[in-house]
C-alpha cells in the first residue's frame, strides 16, 4: 500500500518542492492551503505523515495539531514554521507533533525525516539494538551518525548527501538529483564539489567500519548498498 503524506502549506512556492521531492518517492502526496481542510481530510482519509505549517491563513496550526489528535488521528505530524524560538518547539510537541523543522530547510533533510517518522510510527524495527556493529544509523532530528554506537563526525553536506542515499537505500541517486536537493538548483559551481564530498564521506565511513558502501554508477550517479540487518 501507498503510503500518504498530507502537506499542509498556503504558499504554493514552499508546498511544491515539498510535493515533488515526496512524490519522487513514491509517497501519495496531497496538498492542502488551509488548516479546516487539512482537518476534513485527515478524518475521511487516513494518512501515515502531515507535515503541517503553522503559519496558515484560517487558524494557527497549532491549533490545527490538537485538533487533529483530539479526532484521534494516530499518524505521524511534523510541523514546519518560520518560527524558530525554543518556546515554539516545545508548545508544538506539546499539542502532539512527533517531529518539528525550522524554514528553511534542505529537502534532503525533510526527505530523511518522513522517512525516520515512517520507521518510528510504523512499529517497524529501527532502534539501536536492532544494529548491528557496523552497521549505519542515522539520527535525523539530531543531524548525527553512527557506525554501531559510534558516532561519525560529518559535515553538514556530508550528512544532507548521506540521508538522500540512506532514503533511496539499493537505488540509484543521480548526480543532478543530489546537487538539486543538497547544493540547491540554483547551484552554479562544478559538480566536482559532490565527488570530493562523496570521497569525503566514503573515506569517514570506512574508517569507522560502517558496512554499507556508497558505490558510483559511472555516468549516472550513486547509490547506498548494503541495508542493516536485525541481530
């Protein structure tokens, strides 16, 4: 089964990066302008992930949260604001978000956190215990690493290029892609700037035994192989 994330976003030029990228995914996306519609969605549809706003034009998305909850929606809700003062955070979580991001943000990063929710709500194995030494974890909402329980120190686009890899893990991420969602499509530069950041990466990844490998697939682009397995 397909599954379905709700964006809730009244600004078409932050709602359709959101909807591409998911939909690159192969998520079924819906995208809602206004909290009362997100509202009557929810409750006719079920849903795996909203990522919610809360700057909307009829009510604060806060408001739009526990709402949600209160009609006993039990998927995952990430909220995303311009917002970015600790007190906020905390409020949100409060009326029942599992997960918050501050605009901006990389779609890469976004990408990686649907897919932590997913494997946190969905009950699936995904904890500590369940790698093994060598194996790869990736704490999203802390932008850390870890090769079993050590953590592996990573850059900011070093981690962003990871998580796109680690999301699309045994698949082929193409170079425009990865420059897309971490270097941004307005990036200028040489692509040559995503080769050192691969070998970079590879190179602290192996020296710490991480098992998976990021392998080139010349001409196209790169891909993470080799998934964790349970103990």
């Amino acid at each position: 089964m397909t599954t379905r994330v709700v964006i809730v976003e009244d600004e078409e030029d932050i709602a359709f990066p959101l909807v591409r990228t998911l939909e690159r995914e192969g998520y079924d996306v819906q995208w809602l302008d206004s909290g009362q519609k997100a509202l009557e969605d929810v409750a006719a549809t079920p849903a795996e992930v909203v990522i919610l706003d809360l700057g909307l034009p009829d009510m604060d998305g806060l408001e739009v949260c526990r709402k949600m909850r209160d009609q006993g929606f039990e998927g995952a809700i990430m909220i995303v604001t311009a917002r970015a003062g600790e007190l906020d955070r905390v409020v949100g979580l409060d009326y029942g978000a599992d997960d918050y991001m501050s605009k901006p943000f990389g779609l890469a990063e976004l990408q990686a956190r649907v897919r932590a929710l997913l494997r946190r709500t969905s009950g699936g194995a995904g904890g500590e215990d369940a790698i093994p030494p060598g194996g790869l974890r990736i704490d999203v909402a802390a932008r850390r690493v870890f090769s079993g329980n050590d953590e592996v120190p990573l850059t900011g686009k070093e981690f962003e290029v990871l998580s796109v890899l680690a999301a699309n893990r045994d698949k082929v991420v193409s170079r425009d892609r990865l420059m897309a969602d971490v270097w941004d499509e307005n990036w200028y530069g040489s692509t040559k700037t995503l080769d050192v950041t691969i070998g970079r990466l590879r190179q602290k990844l192996e020296s710490v035994g991480v098992t998976e490998k990021v392998v080139a697939v010349r001409g196209v682009g790169f891909r993470l192989e080799g998934a964790p397995t349970a103990s």
